[in-house]
C-alpha cells in the first residue's frame, strides 16, 4: 500500500467512526474516558455497512 493510499484509508476510516459512531478521532490519546467508546449495535452496524460499502466501491474503481 502506498503512503497516499494509507493516508485515504485513515482518512475515510475516521469519517466513518465519526459519521457513524460519533467518535472523533481514532488516535490512541492514552485516557481510558477518551480512548474507550460506548457505541449501540446499531451504530457499529452502520459503520461497518459503509465501510464494506467503502471497499466494494473501491474495488469496482479499479
């Protein structure tokens, strides 16, 4: 994989835990209060739908 194809990757998983989980970033802040999420089924649904969705797009760019 490719630096910039890394970079997209984070870039597009951050959207996702932010769009779908409410989780502002995915960076290790190192505090329990802000590295730990209570996030409902539904959302952890959603968010993995878009990101399988994400990768099915992404394959068919190809």
């Amino acid at each position: 994989m490719t630096k910039q194809a890394a970079k997209d990757l984070d870039q597009q998983l951050q959207q996702i835990a932010l769009d779908h989980l409410f989780i502002e970033t995915l960076e290790t802040r190192h505090s329990d209060r802000l590295d730990f999420h209570e996030v409902s089924v539904w959302a952890v649904k959603s968010a993995l739908l878009a990101a399988y969705e994400a990768g099915r797009q992404a394959t068919t760019q190809d």
